[in-house]
C-alpha cells in the first residue's frame, strides 16, 4: 500500500507526467496486474538492428565462432591430418593386441595340452608302479647235445674249495665240440665334411644365445657380418628390435658373450625407419627396407650414413605378399657365398616367390628368376650357395626345410629336412656363410642353428 501511494503521488506531479507511467489490469489467470514504466533518461527509443552496439556485438560473437572452431585441432585440413594419425596409430595398436591375445589363447591352449600329457603320464606312472614285475628266467646257453644244461650242475652241486661243479667237460676248448666266438670290429673312418659350396643336408638343434628383455623384441633380427670391415670385426654381433612403428635403434655386441650378457658396445640410429625382419649386414653395410616402402637402404656402419638406396621393381610392400607369419616381411635379403638377394613377390608373379641377385655396392637387380612358390605359403626362407630354402612352419615344434630352388638351373624340389621351433614363433631366419649356421629369431629369443652341407649331385 505503501508503494502504491507513492506511485500515486509521482504522477500526481505535473513533472513527471512525461516521463512515468502506471497502469493496472487483469492478466491472463484473472488476477490484477500493475505495471510501472520509466522512460531511459539517454536513449529516445530501443537501438535498431543496424545499429553500432548490435554490429559490435555481431563480431565479437564471430571471432568467438572461429576460436572456438580451431580449438580442436587448428585447420579442418590439419584436423583431417591429426585424426588419419590418430587412426594409423589405434588401428596399429590394434592389430598388436590382436597378435599378442592370439598368442595368449595359443599359449593357454598348449598349457592345456601339457597339462593332460602330465595328468596322463602320471596315471601311467602310477599303474606300473603298482603292477608287479614277471619273473625272470635266467638265460644258460643250450648244452650241445639237448640235455638240460644246469643239470651238471644240480648233480655236482658245489662244495667250498671244489670247483669241478661248475665245470663242464664238453666245454672245454679241446672238446670237439667247443666254438669260439670271436667279435671282429672293422673301423671305418667316418666321412669328411664337406666344406665346399654344398646342399643342405640336415639341421642341427637350435642353440640359445639370448631372450630379449621386453615386448619389443617378441621378433627381431640379429646377426654378424660374414665379411666385415674396420672398424668392425666378424665377432661383432647385432641386434634390432623391430616391434614399434619407428624401428631405428642398431644395438652392437663385441661378441656371442656380451650379447648373451646383455652388455652392448655401440648404439646406431637407422637414418630411416625400417620395417619387417628382413635386414642382413654384409660387407660393413646394413641392409634393409624402408618402412611402408618398396626402398632399399644401404647403411655404412663405418661413416654411420646413408651410402646407397633405390626402389626393387615392382615389389610388394607392407603386407602384400609376407610370409605366413605376417609382420610385414614383403621383402626378405638374404646373404650367401654367392653375395645378396632379395627374397619376395610381385603383383606380376602372382604371389609367387621372387629371387633378385641385388650388387652390394649399388643395390641394382643383377639377376632375377621367379619360382612357382607361393611366398605366404611357407614361414620363411634363406639362401645358401645360390639356393633358395624354405621352412614349412613358424609354430609348429617339429616343421620341415620344405623346398629348394637351384638358381643354377633354375628348378625347384620338394624336401623334408627336419626343423625345430623350439620356441614355437620363428620371425627371423638368414644364413650365414662365414659361420655355416642359420641364425634365427623365434619368440624373444636368439638363437642359431647348426648345417650339415654335402656335395652336389655331379660336383
């Protein structure tokens, strides 16, 4: 009441008639409604769309809009370049987890196994333990004549210091009966190893020289230069990880006992990152392939740089033609008595194994031949003596040397040399001449194998 008399008594005033106004009246709900209006003492009516504060306004709001706009990842085109990252990298990540669950479902599989085998063994144990043995009947050479050979003796039994109860006339040498039995042994000199240029003969059981401490090196390569240079020696051995993306650190033992302690003398950063298990060191240079790339690149230990690189023709790359294992092994060098090769497929060949004799210096294709090999139909492959090998399995335990190609006459045979995964998960197999061994990669660990070569046919 008290407002309202007020309200009355401002327009009770001549001076504030223009400026004050007051109404009542019902609204919509019926109840009674006042309403007091004062006119602005600066502005003669509302500001037009058009006008300075409106357009003010517009543009602070439209340099809100592009902030805001950029704050996810700058440009839409380096948004669009961030996220095919992004995306590279989860469906990278991805495909490892996959990998890594299949081997622990393997794993968990062949625990299993063994499990029942030693369940089974056990039972077995058990069972002869509690059977009792058969008797044992004595075996008496048969008495010349038929008769009961103890019979002498059970007639004669033996006294203390009579010894002719064990004595038997018709065993005497001088009877006519006797024969001697005479062991003759003929020495004869076992063959010589063959030291030449040969054919693969067998396979010795792998040797462990070293697991690998992380996930990175579930597969890897390693391996020593057959004909090294200063400032490096033949014992000087070499280790990359190449589990990752960015695969480029070269880490260098002085010999087979720091790597199996785990010491190294010398750390190299590639110039490039490389890709798969197929890297082989040769003359003082590293060779490899560039990551998601058909490039090849000779890397100079000495002077730690590039020295050579150029395209193989028409190969396939990043997990067009791998091995069966995967891991991107497109391209596979090999090194043998005859120099490098570069082991793989093209789109021409169908899949089917390709052999390029590849100039060291260079890394120009001297010479190809293509097999009708498929190349995902075997875990991996090696040369020896300008022979191409192949291995049937990467898992199985007890897997075979399956095939040969001979370059020299450009024909292709079917074996079955027995070969042991001792680990289950061979990534990694190359030959070296020097040594006349295979050094492989097969589940964290380093290992090599022992050959057995023999003479050619016609050599």
């Amino acid at each position: 009441m008290f407002l309202l008399l007020c309200l009355v008594g401002l327009l009770a005033r001549g001076d504030a008639q223009d400026r004050a106004a007051l109404w009542r009246g019902n609204d919509r709900s019926g109840r009674c409604q006042y309403t007091f209006t004062v006119a602005s003492p600066t502005e003669a009516s509302c500001p037009q769309t058009g006008s300075p504060e409106v357009e003010g306004l517009k543009a602070r709001l439209s340099l809100l809009e592009t902030l805001v706009s950029r704050l996810p990842g700058g440009t839409p085109q380096d948004g669009g370049r961030s996220q095919s990252r992004l995306q590279e990298e989860l469906t990278r990540a991805m495909g490892e987890r996959n990998l890594l669950q299949g081997e622990k479902e393997r794993l968990e599989r062949e625990l299993g196994g063994l499990q029942r085998r030693l369940e089974e063994t056990q039972r077995e144990m058990e069972r002869l333990r509690n059977k009792p043995c058969p008797p044992q009947t004595p075996m008496v050479p048969p008495r010349p004549g038929g008769s009961n050979p103890m019979s002498h003796l059970l007639a004669h039994p033996n006294r203390q210091g009579d010894s002719s109860g064990l004595r038997d006339s018709t065993w005497q040498s001088g009877h006519a009966g006797f024969q001697e039995v005479k062991a003759e042994v003929t020495e004869v000199p076992a063959p010589e190893a063959y030291t030449g240029c040969g054919v693969l003969v067998s396979v010795a059981e792998p040797v462990t020289h070293r697991k690998a401490e992380s996930i990175a090196g579930k597969y890897g390569v390693w391996m020593q230069d057959p004909e090294a240079v200063a400032p490096y020696g033949q014992e000087m051995v070499w280790r990359i990880d190449t589990i990752g993306s960015d695969v480029k650190q070269m880490f260098g033992y002085e010999d087979m006992d720091q790597l199996s302690r785990g010491f190294p003398s010398k750390v190299l950063l590639l110039p490039e990152p490389m890709e798969s298990t197929g890297a082989a060191l040769y003359r003082g240079s590293l060779y490899y392939q560039r990551r998601r790339s058909r490039t090849l690149i000779r890397f100079d230990l000495a002077s730690e740089s590039v020295a050579a690189r150029r395209d193989l023709p028409h190969a396939g790359f990043h997990g067009q033609f791998p091995y069966s294992w995967g891991g991107y092994t497109d391209i596979d060098l090999s090194v043998d008595e005859q120099g490098l090769w570069a082991i793989y497929s093209t789109s021409k060949a169908k899949g089917a194994i390709v052999l390029s004799q590849l100039d060291p210096h260079s890394l120009e294709v001297k010479k190809s031949w293509e097999t009708n090999f498929r190349k995902n139909s075997v875990a991996n492959a090696f040369m020896i003596c300008g022979r191409l090998y192949t291995v049937a399995s990467y898992t199985a335990p007890n897997t075979t040397v399956n095939y040969m190609y001979d370059t020299e006459t450009s024909q292709g045979t079917a074996l079955a040399i027995p070969f042991r995964n001792k680990y289950r998960y061979n990534s990694m197999i190359d030959y070296n001449p020097a040594q006349k061994k295979l050094y492989a990669w097969d589940n964290f660990h380093m290992i090599s194998y022992g050959l057995r070569l023999g003479r050619p046919v016609g050599a």
